[in-house]
C-alpha cells in the first residue's frame, strides 16, 4: 500500500480543510466564553468547525460541554480504541509577522500561520490519514478515535475533563511533537514568586514605575518595557550602547522626568528557553547598574543572580539532570512589577523523569525566600515515561522507517503533550529530524512537502495501530 499516493489525490481538499482551521483565532479568551464554548467564542469555532468538517465526511462525532470532542471510526464496533490525541487552541501571535498570523499564506512550499505546526497543521494530517484508512476500507481490530482538545496551551484542562467522562484509550499518540518517537516527557513545576514587600521608603536615583515582559509562562517573552522616573544622563546612552552590544531591537521614549525602555528578544518555547532571547532578561541585566527603591532593587537583583542565563535552574538551587531525559529546565515567562502594588515573576520549570519534586520545591522556596520573596501559587505535572520495549513503539519504529527509510530513533522532551493522559501513549510527529521547531514563534509555518509525508505516515500508523 503506498499511503504518499492516496495522500496526494486529496492533496488540494487536505490544505482547504487545513486553511478553514488556520483562519480561526483559537487563542484561549475566558471573555467571550460562554456555557457552550467555554475556553472562549474562537476555541470553541474551531472545535465546531472541525467536528462538522469530519461529520461531513461520515466519522461519529461527539462534543463534550465545549470543551473536548472527538470523531471516531468503528469499522469494528469494538470495546476499545487507539487514541490520536490533537489540540485545536492557539498561543498568541505576537511580535511582527510577515503575512497575517490567521491569514495561512504559502510561499516557498510552506504553509504560514498561527498553528501551522501547533497543532492544527498535523491535526489536519491525522484526520486525512484516518479518511484515507476508511476510504480504502481497510481492516481494524480497534476502533479510531481522534480526539481535539481545546486548552493543551494552558492546563490541559480539556483532556482533564475527557479522562472523566470517558474510557481510556487502549493506545494512541499526540502529533504535535517530533518525529519519529518521542517516548518520555519531563514533568513540569509551574509556579508564581511574589516579592513580600512591595512598597518601599528606601529611595533610589531613579524610581522604577513597572517592569513588565511576557504573556504566557510557557513562552520566552520577546518584548520587555520598563518605565521610571529620574533623573540620570547616562541612562538612555547607556540602554543604547547596551542593545548595541547584544544585537537587539530597542526603543525609548521621554516625557520629562519619565523614561520608557522597550528592548526586543527572540521567543521560543518554555521547554528550551536556551533557544531564545528572554528579553525580560537582558533589560533586568542592563538595569541592575542603576539604583531603584528598594523593592525595585531586590526584584532587579533576584532575576539577575538567579534566572539570567542560567536555564538549568543553577541560580535557583534545584539543577539536576538524569539519563532518561537530560537535565532541569528553567523558563522565566512572565514578568509583572508595578511600583506598590505588584511585584511577581512566573516560572515554567521541566523536571526530568527521576525527578524528587519536594526537594526540588523545598530548594526553590529557600532560594526565593532569601530575596524576600515567597511562592504563591504552585502547579505541577507528573512526567510520562513508555519503555523502549512497548509493542506501540516497535510498530511506530516499524512505519516511520518503512514511510521514510530513515532510523526511527527514540527521543525525549521537555514538552508536555496529550500523550500523557494516555499510560501506553507518545508523542509522534510532526517536525521531521533536522527542521526548525517554529511553534509559538512569528512566523510559524510548515513544509507542505512534510505535511504530506506526515499524513502518509498517519495513515500507516493509524492501520497498523488498528490492528495492534
């Protein structure tokens, strides 16, 4: 069976549906939600518009409360089922993209747009490679259920929700990683620190009015500003010979005795915040020469001495590493000082698999509490480990090679995907050995070409599984 064939023939009805997913803003926006569409008025569009896409083409669907759904082939009216594990919402689209973020442009063979590889481009391909399965009419032992989720960006609570209501899948795997196998995630410690005091009657040359980076702790923030009033000559030099040295984009204004200090970094994703530039980061760094309140000074001072470039968590006192999954992780994502009111930093944290977390949070709280900050809020996730062994990850090796005649090595990650919510479950595709991971960055796109093999490769899983 040559799947890449059966793939082409429904090339052109592949990146329509795919097109119709992209133009919808599925950013979570508790705002607009409602009873029915409770992660917001757009996650819940997208949720609708890709269960009617896959109705229309004869799948059984169901909807629960707005917040996950699925659409399953039971060829087989089994008891059990394979479960491919995708998500519907979006991050943000910030920064300065080339074309409308939720306007899908191609140019150059690729695909641009908000969730062209995160992860409505490969949720596409695990549909088509379902459709190509029914149309053939191929044998299954296991029902097929693919399954949208609604908040994989923000909690996961949609797949929360799915384990409650309904019976796990016998296996299954998420495409919304790499290729070919990922078989362990790290667990994740997701905390908020508040400075204690945050009113001061020390004074400084300078007065720091707020601080203010990033929107997501799962991201690394491109865009820090910060705001103070003072008076000092060698403040905007100095920012600029600053952004000069690190090669960044910067701007500043003045009113006055008022300066605003705008510095622009590079985002990524939070599990390998080495892979970006933490723009909060470098503004902190170049602000600590200079004297503040109190307050100002000590939240200066902590992000300087223990997150500035120090992203296995050594300034933090919780660095650890292990064989499975490499070593601890630290993304400072959110940054929110406003002068007497609010003084906090929001840390994404990727724990590997042997991981001891109440040591890890006893270190943390004693680092943190030695800059008179305290934790305020705290949140976990288990990691998600399948041996090497599993009989879901021979067949997975077996169709990856046979799909692409390359070795379908084993990986691991910092990321936190749906495979979790399934014990015999991975992370399966999409972005190939040696392509650029652009989710949650500007300018996401996918290769149309790798969007068609990963849809070949679907479809072979999605049999083989089947038939487990």
């Amino acid at each position: 069976m040559n799947f890449y064939d059966e793939v082409l023939k429904r090339k052109d009805d592949l990146l329509r549906d795919l097109e119709t997913i992209l133009r919808i803003k599925s950013v979570k926006d508790f705002e607009s939600a409602t009873k029915n569409r409770p992660m917001g008025d757009k996650i819940g569009e997208a949720l609708e518009t890709m269960l009617s896409i896959t109705e229309f083409a004869g799948f059984k669907t169901t909807n629960i409360v707005g917040m996950v759904g699925f659409s399953e082939y039971s060829p087989a009216q089994a008891e059990d089922y394979i479960g491919i594990l995708c998500h519907l919402d979006v991050v943000p689209a910030t920064g300065d993209w080339v074309s409308p973020p939720f306007e899908p442009t191609i140019r150059d063979g690729k695909l641009y747009a908000r969730g062209a590889i995160d992860d409505k481009g490969p949720t596409i391909a695990a549909y088509y490679g379902l459709k190509i399965v029914k149309e053939l009419g191929l044998p299954l032992k296991h029902n097929i259920r693919l399954i949208f989720g609604t908040d994989e960006e923000s909690g996961m609570s949609c797949m929360k929700k799915y384990v409650e209501v309904e019976k796990a899948p016998l296996a299954g795997f998420a495409p919304d990683a790499d290729f070919p196998i990922i078989h362990a995630e790290k667990g994740q410690i997701n905390v908020k620190l508040g400075l204690q005091n945050v009113s001061s009657s020390e004074k400084g040359d300078l007065s720091l009015l707020s601080f203010i980076a990033g929107e997501k702790g799962n991201m690394v923030p491109d865009v820090a500003e910060a705001k103070m009033i003072g008076h000092d000559d060698t403040l905007v030099p100095n920012f600029l010979k600053y952004c000069k040295e690190k090669a960044v984009v910067y701007s500043y204004s003045q009113d006055g005795d008022q300066t605003m200090l705008k510095l622009v970094g590079t985002s990524a994703h939070g599990m390998e915040p080495h892979k970006g530039v933490n723009a909060a980061l470098l503004l902190a760094s170049f602000l600590q020469q200079y004297s503040f309140e109190e307050s100002a000074n000590t939240y200066i001072q902590f992000i300087n001495e223990t997150l500035y470039y120090q992203f296995k968590g050594e300034g933090l006192g919780i660095d650890f590493s292990d064989e499975v999954t490499g070593p601890l992780t630290v993304n400072a994502g959110i940054f929110k000082f406003e002068k007497d009111e609010i003084a906090e930093i929001h840390l994404n944290i990727r724990c590997p698999v042997e991981t001891n977390y109440e040591d890890t949070i006893e270190k943390l709280t004693k680092t943190v509490e030695s800059y008179e900050f305290k934790i305020t809020a705290l949140a976990s996730k288990e990691p998600h480990h399948v041996p090497k062994d599993s009989p879901l990850i021979k067949v997975l090796q077996e169709v990856y090679e046979a799909e692409t005649g390359e070795e379908p090595t084993l990986l691991t990650t910092g990321g936190a995907t749906y495979a979790r919510f399934m014990k015999n479950g991975v992370a399966f595709g999409a972005v190939f050995p040696g392509k650029p991971m652009t989710a949650h960055q500007k300018n996401e796109y996918i290769e149309i070409e790798d969007l068609l093999k990963a849809t070949a490769i679907y479809a072979h899983a999605i049999y083989r599984l089947g038939n487990l």
